[in-house]
C-alpha cells in the first residue's frame, strides 16, 4: 500500500473516482460502505447523488472529524465508524440492502503529513506507522524482530532485494541506540548494492514494515472476505489497489470465484464448483494519462471490481490456503 498522492501536494485526489462512481451507480440512490473513508473522496462524491447513504470505516480516529461535517450537510445519510474494515461484518446493517462496498488501498494526504505517524522516509523522529487500532508501532518491529524475520518482512512485503544485508545492519547497529526515522533510511542508503534513480533507496523498506505495523494483508484478505458475506446478490465489490501484493490478492479473489472451470458432466451435483461473482472487467481499470498528469502517484492505481450473484459458504478456505505464507509472517508480530 502507498501513498494516493505526494505529500507536497495541498489537495487530496481520490483516484479513479469518475470511473468508480460509473461502475457503483450512486445516481439511482442506494446504500454504500467506503470501507476506506480517509478524506472522505469517494463518500463526498456518492452523497451528492439524492436518495444514498453511506456507511464510512475508518481504522484512522482523525478521519471521524472529517465525517462530522458531512453529517452536518447530509444529515442521517451518512454514519462513520471508526473500526477496522477487516471488522466489517460486525456492522449492525439492521437488514439495508448494501448496493456497493468500496476499498482504496492508498494513504490520505493527512496520513503522509501526520508528523507522528511518520508513514514517509522523508519523516523526521521516532518510528511510527501506526494508522490507528495498533497493536504495534514500526519502532518495536525494528528494534526487536530477529534477523531473519525482518529479513523476510522486507523481501515479501517490499520486494526489496538487498533485505538480507539491511536485516544484518539493522540487527548490528540497534545495538548500540533504537534506531529511529533518519537512521533507518542512512542504513538502507549505505547497504543498497545498487542505487535506483527512478525511487527513493528507503521505498521498498518503507512500504514492507508499513505493512507490516498496520497487518494490511490479513486486512485485505479478511476485509474481502467479510465483504462478500455481508453484501447480497447483484451487490458490487469495488477495489483500487496501489502495489503488486495488494493486486495480485483482489484479482485472485475475484478470479477464483468467478472463473468456470470445465468438470465431468458425471460429477456429482454437489462437488460443482458455485460462482459467487460475475466479471465485467477482467483486466484492471488504471487511471488515464489526464489523471496521472494531475496526480502523478495515482500511475500505479489500479481498479477491479466484481458482482456478486450467487451465495456459498465456506468459500474463503482456498483464498486463505493461497496466501498463507503471507499471512505466517505478519503473524511474526505476536514475537513482540
């Protein structure tokens, strides 16, 4: 997960959002979950439409103040809860039928800028990355994890190739004092063989332990879970994803319970495999050249979405086998 804009820029973007509202049609009403409330893009945007309501999550406290003044101005259509959106089918629906549930992966304009969260190489002070209902901080996951487990945080969750040596040199150096913000990006500069222009030295890193504090792959996974349980037939899942392990397990999701695979005509009824969701899209949808003009960090969105047209239970066992190597190292954090 990263950033849906830069943090020197004054205005929030929500990316994707005209090609968003097409696929959600809010215009003919209809109640909705922003699982990602944040600054409140998408939620603005669907309210202006009469006869919607949203309910807005948010694991982030701070994006509550953000919601009153949508109350104020959209009184009883919109109700903000600030949970986690793994936690989303603990929400009391009280039987509303849900027409769309809504995830954008990306970080706020003020998470970047929030100087205690300290979500950005370019933050100055102790380790944070907390984006709220933390059991954990980024300070206790490098001054504590072993070697070997950063050394696999790093590899898995930030693709980063020199993970070995910065686990080493971390490992070396927190002996001495906690290592903190700026000490961490001159560990990772001093042991990257070989320097990328195109991306800071410290991104890869930083992405892996954010993820990590924050268990953003069991979130998604479960989040994606709950999703299809709690929204009925011919509701509509929607997802913008902002790296390749965040995309690679929405588009496995929707592909493995969508895709028809060719079975004996003698198999038994039962053992038929159930589609649970219809494809319109099978390729992402990614942001136009305009768009990634005016918001350049929005060039790595991408959109998929799915409609859900069928109920089953016990779907989720495939999913969860698929990517539990994942999930076994965020799962290291009960070592802290």
């Amino acid at each position: 997960m990263i950033a849906t804009i830069l943090p020197e820029q004054k205005k929030h973007h929500p990316v994707l959002l005209q090609e968003l509202i097409s696929i959600i049609s809010p215009q003919y009403g209809g109640k909705f979950i922003d699982c990602t409330f944040g600054q409140g893009g998408y939620t603005k945007k669907i309210l202006e439409f009469s006869n919607t309501e949203v309910i807005a999550i948010d694991r982030d406290a701070n994006s509550g103040k953000i919601s009153k003044n949508l109350e104020k101005k959209y009184k009883n259509r919109i109700l903000f809860k600030n949970i986690k959106f793994s936690e989303i089918n603990k929400l009391n629906l009280n039987k509303k039928k849900i027409k769309a549930i809504v995830f954008d992966l990306g970080y706020s304009l003020n998470q970047m800028k929030d100087p205690n969260k300290c979500l950005s190489f370019n933050s100055i002070g102790e380790l944070n990355m907390k984006l709220g209902l933390n059991e954990f901080s980024a300070k206790e996951v490098v001054n504590n994890l072993d070697k070997k487990d950063l050394e696999k945080i790093f590899k898995y969750f930030g693709n980063e190739k020199d993970a070995k040596k910065i686990a080493s040199v971390i490992e070396r150096e927190r002996v001495n004092e906690n290592i903190d913000t700026q000490k961490l990006v001159k560990i990772i500069e001093s042991s990257k063989r070989k320097k990328n222009y195109k991306i800071h030295s410290a991104t890869k890193i930083f992405q892996a332990i954010r993820i990590f504090v924050n268990k953003e792959i069991s979130e998604l996974i479960y989040g994606l879970i709950n999703a299809t349980k709690i929204i009925e037939k011919d509701g509509i899942i929607a997802v913008v994803t902002f790296h390749s392990i965040e995309d690679k397990i929405v588009k496995y999701f929707f592909k493995s319970l969508s895709e028809a695979k060719s079975v004996s005509r003698y198999l038994p009824k039962q053992n038929i495999k159930t589609n649970i969701f219809k494809l319109i899209n099978k390729k992402a949808i990614i942001p136009t050249y305009k768009e990634v003009q005016k918001n350049p960090t929005s060039r790595s969105a991408k959109l998929r979405f799915a409609i859900k047209i069928a109920e089953k239970n016990n779907f989720e066992s495939d999913f969860l086998e698929k990517f539990k190597n994942l999930i076994e190292i965020e799962n290291y954090s009960a070592k802290l």
